[in-house]
C-alpha cells in the first residue's frame, strides 16, 4: 500500500514541474509547487486523500514505471540524470513490443493467456533476467536495472499483485510509450515532408 503512495506522489511531483517549466518558471517555484500539490495530496477528501483516490481508481504502478518516475523527477529538478533519452527510448520500446502482443492476448482475442504465466514466473523471470545480463553489456543498464527490481519486488513481494507482469510494466507505461513513438513518427513526418517551406539558409 505505502509504495502506491509513493508512487502517486512522484506523479503529482512531476505534474508540478512540469507545470512550472511550461510556465517558464526557475527552480525555486518547483520546490513550492511540488511540495504544494504533494501536501494537497494528502488532504482528507470525503474520509479519504486524493492519493488514495488515485491509487483506488488507476491501482499500483510497475517498478519499472516507479523507476522511470523517479529519474524524470529527478532529471527534471536538477542537473543529475538517472535516465538518458538512449536509456527511455529502449525501455518504451520493449514495452510496447510486449505490449502489443501481450494485451489482447490478456483479453481472450487467442487461446493463450500469457498473463497467468507471471503467477508462476521461474521461467519467465529466468528468461528476462538472462537477457538483462546482456542488456546490461550492450549498454542499455537503466532497462536491465528495470528487469532486475522487477524480480527482486516480485520476489520479495513490494507490490500487491503477486503477478511478474505487474511489476515489470503497467498499461500506462505501455500507453506512454505508444505516445512517445507515435509523437516521435508524426515529428519525423514533419521534418521530412518534402513540401515544407526552406528559408533563405536553406532550414
């Protein structure tokens, strides 16, 4: 329950730098806002706070969301990156591979239901732990650091759900990610469409 808390507050932390940024605002307004919206958070609305309102309507997050939450947060107020755009990119990228395939077979459009497989993951954790040795190698070791926290809250039971899947991504995680790369194609798109206007330096 106490890591759900966590959770949402590093959302509602963001939400306030980034409103801070978009607002074109230095450092010192993201201590207030952020500690602000994090103190409302906890306010007591109809016997319950709005962080027990958002863990009761969207649920716990994965640990690779958590972690991902954490460096933006991070990232975002101070100069000390956990995460490169390198490192996110590869993330969102195996999790909407699985995604794609892993969501509607959850929902009964084949035979297969890969989601009660993560109720008894040896062999799925095995399998993911192996490829994270070499993700590690390959030098993508934020992704390999989500695997790894992932079984290692599984293990030890962090999360709710005793489900594998569960920790290691979220749908939310995955809807991210299908904006990022979506948004990111659309930019391309842009950028090469051969009508644009060239100016005079030719840009």
């Amino acid at each position: 329950m106490y890591i759900g808390y966590f959770q949402y507050s590093l959302v509602l932390i963001l939400i306030a730098f980034l409103g801070v940024d978009k607002a074109g605002l230095d450092r010192n307004y993201k201590i207030v806002t952020g500690t602000t919206l994090l103190l409302l958070g906890f306010y007591n609305f109809s016997n319950n706070s709005i962080l027990e309102y958002l863990l009761g309507i969207f649920g716990q997050l994965s640990i690779s969301t958590t972690l991902l939450l954490i460096a933006l947060v991070i990232s975002n107020f101070s100069s000390f990156s956990l995460v490169n755009s390198r490192d996110k990119k590869s993330l969102l990228f195996l999790v909407v591979a699985i995604g794609v395939v892993f969501y509607p077979m959850t929902l009964g459009l084949t035979l297969t239901d890969p989601y009660r497989f993560g109720f008894q993951p040896n062999l799925l954790a095995s399998v993911f732990l192996m490829a994270a040795i070499l993700i590690w190698f390959l030098g993508y070791r934020f992704l390999a650091v989500c695997i790894l926290a992932a079984s290692i809250s599984h293990e030890i039971g962090l999360l709710e759900s005793d489900n594998y899947w569960d920790n290691l991504f979220d749908i939310y995680l995955f809807i991210y990610g299908m904006i990022y790369f979506v948004v990111a194609i659309f930019r391309k798109k842009i950028i090469l469409h051969p009508f644009r206007k060239i100016d005079q330096n030719g840009k």
